[in-house]
C-alpha cells in the first residue's frame, strides 16, 4: 500500500499554489487522488487524458492536476468536453462537475449527453451544495437542510443523480462515497475503460458550508455519517422498503456496453464515404 | 509488505497538513494525534498495521508510509544476489562490490602510465 502518496505527488503541478484550496476535510482532495490511481493503474500517458471542469470547488481539480485541463464556464464542462471528443476521438476525455454544476446550471447538458451517449467519463462531485459561491442550497439538497439561502430549512424534493443519468440513457452509472475510497478506485477505473457515457457520483462531505450547518460538529462526523449510511447495492436490494429510505445504495447501478456517439459518427463517416466511391 | 506491526515509517508533511483529523480518528491502529498546533502527528508509529487508510484519505496528501530503513536494507541485500543468479558467470566471480571496483582501478592506472 505504500507509496500511493508519492505516485499522487508525481502527477500534480507543483508549480500551483499547495496545499491545494479545499477546506480541512474537503473530499475533493480524496477523489482527485482516486482519479490519479486510476489512471496511472490503467496506464494512460498523461497527454491522452483531457480534465474538463466546470465552476466551483470542483473546477480547482483542473489546475492541480498534470493532465491537458480545461477550466470551462458554469455548467457548460460537458459541452466543452462533446466538443473535444468528437474532434479528437483518441483521447480520453473526464468531465468533472459538483453538483450544482450538473444538475442545475448544467442539468441541461447532463441529459442530453447521456442521451447522445458520447464516450465521456463524468465524475459528479455531490457535496449537496454550493460551496464555493457561499453557500445556497443546491438541487441535490435534502429536504430540511439549513443553508445561506434557506436559514429555516429548505421544502424542494431533491434530484437523485443516478435515476437521472440513468433514465437519460447513460451507459454505466455508478455512486460512491470519499470514505470507500478503494471501492472508489474501481468505479472510476471501470468507468474510464468502458464506452459511451460513464457518469459515476461522488459522494463527498462538505463542512464549511453544509455539515456546520447541519448538525455535524466536525467534518470527521460526516465521514462517519457516510459509514452508517450507505451500504452497497446487493445488500440495499435485500433490505425492506422501509429499512431502504435509511440507507443510500452505493455500487454499479448500470453497466451496459454500448458504443459512444463518436463510434457511430465514424462508422456512418467511413459508410458514406464508401458509398461516394463505390 | 505483510501486514505486520512496526515494518513501515509513517511521515507527515506539516505544511500540506491540514488538521481535518481524518488520519486520527479513523486510524485503526491510533498512530495519529492532532495537537494543538492544528496538524496531526505520529505518536505510535511501531504501531502501525500498514493499511494504506491515511494514504487513501488523506484529502491533502500529506501522509506518506514507506517502508522502513531496516526492510529497506534487508530488500537491498536481497537484490544482490538476484543479479549474480541473473548473471550466468556469478559463480566464479568475486562480489558485486568488487567488480564494480576493480575497471575503476585499472583506468586509473592506466592513466597514470599514459
């Protein structure tokens, strides 16, 4: 096990200001970590791999890591990303986005690029708020939650990530939380090699902005809360219906081997063209 | 590296240490403790099992755990013999040390008589 951390330090920019932006605690740290195993397990060089981010905490992971990076506009990562695969459909493209990023300002592009299925592998970074711009309630908030913007408690329903991505017609969707994070490890490997639309959420704590907020004394406390309440799939399925509301599934909701839209573009490409020469 | 008491070294970056507690309170061993200057120290490094957890959740990268120079030591010599096994001719030759010696030697001595 050892030595992870010096493998982590040899794909980061060390020319950046570090440590990095992210608050004590901050589990953007723990995926920017995962995602650099992953990759360097799956032996991509690190010219084959494009990190498009949106705003947000999650944008910062664009700067620190030594990958070609495109810090992009509020919720727009994922159309900045389609453009990059289909002009280039050789290189790897990862999009990672919070989740107000995805599923508010870019909930728009969320859908249609799970429709398309293009082959881009989305991380969704889910802190259940907005964080770096002070801390308003998001789309993903649970009922009740105290935020700047709702002192009192918020009343909307929130967006459940996966049932979206998966009724958009994503091709491999996945949840996993900053805790398990060798679990993490596999989802996203898995993720990269799979083609077509990869949408994997994160479950990642914030305490600045919501656990202080929301009756966790200490970010060690949200850590400990995602231990008591998520179990994997296969046993969430087991579970009466009652016992499920408590617990949040994590593990592969869908994994289904479908080309990307770049594939289909190329083979209606090559079809066409040898139509005109035949 | 088997998971046995005492065989790694753990390091702490301060200045890349945050002071979230993550390594303290969910180290099984308890090797961690945050102090007051607001980052976490190595207090029982002997006792460490050489999970990997810290390395994994350290959300700034500042926990490292390698080896320790003892086992460091210990691969070291392992290597040596590996590459006299390796080399077809090791049974007759001297040591590994030797022979990296020795071409050093006689080019020195065969600049002086140029």
């Amino acid at each position: 096990m050892a030595q992870v951390t010096q493998l982590i330090h040899d794909y980061l920019r060390h020319n950046k200001k570090f440590p990095h932006v992210y608050c004590a605690g901050c589990g953007h740290g723990i995926v920017l970590g995962s995602l650099i195993r992953s990759v360097h397990g799956l032996g991509y060089a690190k010219d084959d791999i494009v990190l498009v981010a949106g705003i947000g905490c999650s944008g910062r992971m664009a700067v620190y890591v030594d990958f070609n990076t495109v810090h992009t506009t509020h919720g727009r990562a994922l159309t900045f990303a389609t453009g990059i695969k289909m002009a280039n459909p050789n290189l790897k493209v990862i999009v990672v986005m919070g989740d107000g990023d995805a599923m508010s300002i870019g909930g728009n592009h969320l859908i249609h690029a799970a429709r398309r299925n293009i082959g881009l592998t989305t991380l969704v970074l889910n802190n259940n708020i907005y964080g770096m711009t002070g801390g308003q309630y998001s789309p993903t908030s649970p009922v009740g939650t105290v935020s700047a913007t709702s002192p009192f408690g918020q009343l909307e329903r929130s967006f459940d990530i996966v049932d979206m991505a998966m009724a958009s017609g994503a091709s491999y969707v996945a949840r996993g939380t900053v805790l398990h994070a060798t679990m993490l490890d596999g989802l996203i490997s898995d993720a990269l090699e799979k083609p077509g639309f990869n949408l994997v959420e994160i479950l990642t704590p914030c305490h600045t902005q919501y656990g202080r907020k929301n009756k966790f004394k200490t970010v060690v406390d949200m850590y400990q809360w995602y231990k008591k309440n998520t179990v994997k799939l296969d046993r969430y399925r087991q579970l009466k219906s009652e016992e499920q509301d408590k617990f949040t599934p994590i593990g592969v909701f869908r994994d289904e081997m479908r080309p990307g839209l770049e594939t289909r573009y190329a083979e209606l490409r090559n079809k066409l063209q040898e139509q005109r020469n035949a | 590296m088997s998971k046995k008491k005492g065989l790694a070294k753990v390091t702490i970056y301060p200045d890349w240490c945050k002071g979230c507690g993550i390594c303290a309170a969910f180290c099984p061993a308890g090797v961690f403790e945050l102090r007051a200057d607001g980052k976490s120290h190595v207090v029982r490094e002997e006792e460490c099992v050489n999970c990997g957890f810290c390395e994994l959740h350290c959300p700034d990268f500042a926990v490292s755990v390698t080896p320790k120079e003892i086992s460091r030591r210990k691969t070291d010599a392992c290597v040596d013999p590996r590459v006299e096994a390796a080399d077809p001719s090791a049974g007759t030759d001297p040591g590994p040390e030797e022979n990296v010696g020795t071409p050093n030697r006689e080019e020195d001595h065969g600049h002086k008589k140029a």
